[in-house]
C-alpha cells in the first residue's frame, strides 16, 4: 500500500508541475493543441500503469476480489480506469458546451481557459476511479467497445470529408498541373493498395494451410478498390479518382491492421514467428493513428461539413475561410462588443476526445481480451472483425457519398 501512495505521490507531482508550466502558456488559439496534449498525456499514463500498476493494484482489496486474477486482467484494470477518468473529462465538458453558439457564452471562456483547474479535475478523475468497484469498471469495458467503434466511425467520416477537401481545392484552381498532380497522386494510391493486397497474400495465406477467410478478407478488398474505381468513374456520377484511391489505399491498411490481430498461434497468420516486431507495429500505428484522428478531427471542426459545424457557424452555410484570415481577423482591435459565433462546435470536440478514449482503451486491452499474452497489444478475433467492420463501413459510408446525390436529386449534400 505504501508503494503505492508513493507511486502515486510521484505521479501527481510530475503532472502537476507540467501542468502548471503548460497551463500558463495555453492562450485562445492554441487551446485545441492543449486538448491535445492532455489527450497524449492520458495515453502516456495509460501505458504506465499497463506496465507498472498489475503488483500495485493486486494489493487493492477493493479491486482484487475473492477470484484469482491473472496479470493481464490487472493491466485491463489498469488501463480501463484511467481511460473512464479521461472520458468522464471529456464527457463532462461536452455536456458543459451544448448550445454554445456565440463568444459572449460564459461558457466560451470555461473552453479555452481554466487550464490548471481542468488538469486538477483531470487528474482527480482518474485517481477517483481507482476506487471504482470492479463492476462499475467492467460496464464501462462493454460500453467502451461500441463507443470505440463509434469513434471509428467517426475517423472514417473524417477522412472521407479530408479527400473529397483536397480533391476540390486542386480541381478549383482549374490549373492543368494541379490536374497532373491529382493524376500522378491517384495512380500511385492505386498502386499502393494492390500492391499492398499482394504483399498481404504472402503473409496471411502461407502455403499448406487453408486460409479461406483470409483470402476473403483481402480478396474483398482488391473488389472493393476495383469498385471505387468504376463507381466514381462513372459518366453519371460526379465522382473522382483521388478520393477513391486514398480510400482504397485506407481499405487496404485496415485490412492488415486486421490481419495482423489474428491470434499468434492460427497457422494462417504468417506474422506469427514475429510477435514482439508486429505487436510492436501495431501499437505505434494505431496509437498514431488514434492521436492523428483526434488532431485532425480538432482541426477540422469548423469545416464547411455541417457535421462538424454548429447551425450558428458561418463556415456551415458559407465557404470556409483560410485559417490564416480567421486568426488575422480575430487579432483585429474589436471596436464593437457583438455576439461573434464560434468556428466549431465545441461539443463535438470534446465528444470526439470522449470517444477516443474508449478507442484508446480498447487498443491497449486487446478490447479487453485477457486470454493473450500481456505483452501483445490489440490481439484477439474481437480486433480482427472490428477492423474488417470498419474497412467495410469506410466502403459502404464512401459509395453513399457518389450515389446519394443520385437517388436524392432533390436534397442538397456538403
């Protein structure tokens, strides 16, 4: 017990110090980056204590109860407890945020100020739910894989709005080498992903071994890709061939990030004599990808997407200003005090975050699965058929963006 409250001790001191030396230079516009950084400092803590806190919570007797636990049921603990403080955080605040539609809102300056306030409130969350009954922590387990989904979701609607920006703002400056670019980018995406597909066959279908759902997988999305393609090309559609080959591209990844979860001992996981390297891989590219979609997803949060903009926005029933012309304009001398509406919803920022913590937990359990080894990170049938699920969805969210003008040609879309 006595380690610990020393453990602990030291834990609270490092953070405190940080955050008060980070908290005093957070201002209005880089408000979203210290968002950010709390968000990274929750997956740094996480990671701690999956390494460290197994012994120390075994001496919890709140936590360990009648039945024997092994070690990866105390690291699942670990890390489902400090991801619920980071989402009950989060939560918190986008509740605190809905309807908040102009910076005159008190609540307005609660968002972007406050900092060494909101990081005491943070770290008391997660220090509180180390007091959590085991049952209470075991709901949030279940919840936390469909919120993670949800946030996959989310990422995928994202990145979909992320191509189809890029591809208009090339075609927008009607110049012919912007068009070349776009040509040049899009066969080397296409490139890429079959590419990728092959590689996968090699390593996912070893010779000797029937490996049908494999071939399934990866064959579905070769088809897939194909489809893009065709669909997008289509004289009927107003489509493009860069925003279907960085899906294909995106497909393809997620495919192998599925791939790679299967078990270490099914025989048609051809990783499998490289566990450390690929458990290794794995946990950085999803953990990257994780934090990217969070910073992307703050960034893109006042885009002309009605999805990411609140009904009082400019940005969702006007062309989106350049970053650089908001900031200039904000930066000018307010001669008058009139109700300025915000550029993102802040609701659904925080929501975002709120769901990328489940997501986050969810990678670092293995979605709660302690069957594996601990050493193995996002390994389990439970993460293999989330990635497949999501490379479908991704397929399925992409041809409704092509063909719902065309079935509803009466119904304006962004």
């Amino acid at each position: 017990m006595s380690c610990l409250a020393c453990f602990a001790s030291c834990c609270a001191t490092m953070t405190c110090g940080l955050c008060t030396s980070v908290a005093s230079g957070v201002s209005r516009k880089s408000a979203r980056l210290a968002y950010c950084g709390l968000f990274g400092l929750s997956l740094i803590v996480s990671w701690i204590f999956r390494e460290v806190a197994a012994p120390l919570l075994e001496k919890l007797p709140w936590i360990k109860s009648s039945d024997a636990h092994s070690k990866e049921w105390y690291q699942i603990q670990a890390v489902l407890r400090v991801s619920l403080g980071n989402f009950l955080f989060f939560a918190i605040f986008a509740l605190i945020m809905i309807g908040v539609k102009d910076q005159n809102d008190r609540r307005d300056s609660w968002h972007h100020g406050g900092w060494i306030a909101k990081m005491v409130i943070w770290l008391l969350l997660v220090v509180l739910m180390f007091f959590m009954p085991n049952v209470i922590i075991s709901i949030y387990g279940t919840i936390s894989k469909f919120g993670a989904g949800l946030f996959l979701l989310v990422q995928v609607v994202i990145l979909l709005d992320f191509t189809h920006s890029w591809n208009d703002a090339s075609v927008e400056k009607d110049e012919r080498k912007w068009y070349i670019a776009l040509l040049v980018v899009s066969v080397a995406c296409y490139l890429a992903a079959f590419t990728f597909s092959g590689i996968l066959f090699l390593w996912f279908n070893p010779s000797g071994h029937d490996c049908g759902l494999n071939v399934f997988f990866i064959v579905m999305t070769m088809i897939i890709a194909f489809a893009f393609a065709i669909i997008a090309l289509h004289p009927t559609v107003n489509g493009s061939l860069l925003p279907a080959s960085v899906i294909s591209v995106y497909c393809a990844y997620v495919c192998y990030t599925g791939l790679s979860s299967e078990p270490r001992d099914y025989v048609c996981n051809g990783l499998h004599n490289k566990t450390k390297a690929v458990s290794t891989s794995t946990l950085v590219l999803g953990m990257l990808t994780t934090v990217l979609s969070v910073l992307y997803s703050a960034v893109r949060a006042g885009s002309s997407t009605t999805f990411l903009s609140p009904p009082s926005s400019p940005k969702s029933s006007a062309a989106k200003k350049p970053l650089l012309e908001e900031e200039l304009e904000e930066g000018k001398e307010k001669k008058e005090k009139e109700a300025q509406p915000v550029s993102y919803s802040y609701t659904f920022f925080h929501l975002v975050f709120a769901l990328a913590s489940m997501y986050s937990a969810m990678l670092l359990s293995g979605w709660t699965n302690s069957s594996e080894s601990s050493d193995l990170i996002d390994v389990g049938w439970m993460s293999v058929w989330v990635r497949i699920c999501t490379e479908w969805v991704t397929a399925a969210l992409y041809v409704w963006t092509l063909l719902a003008p065309l079935l509803f040609p009466d119904r304006e879309f962004f």
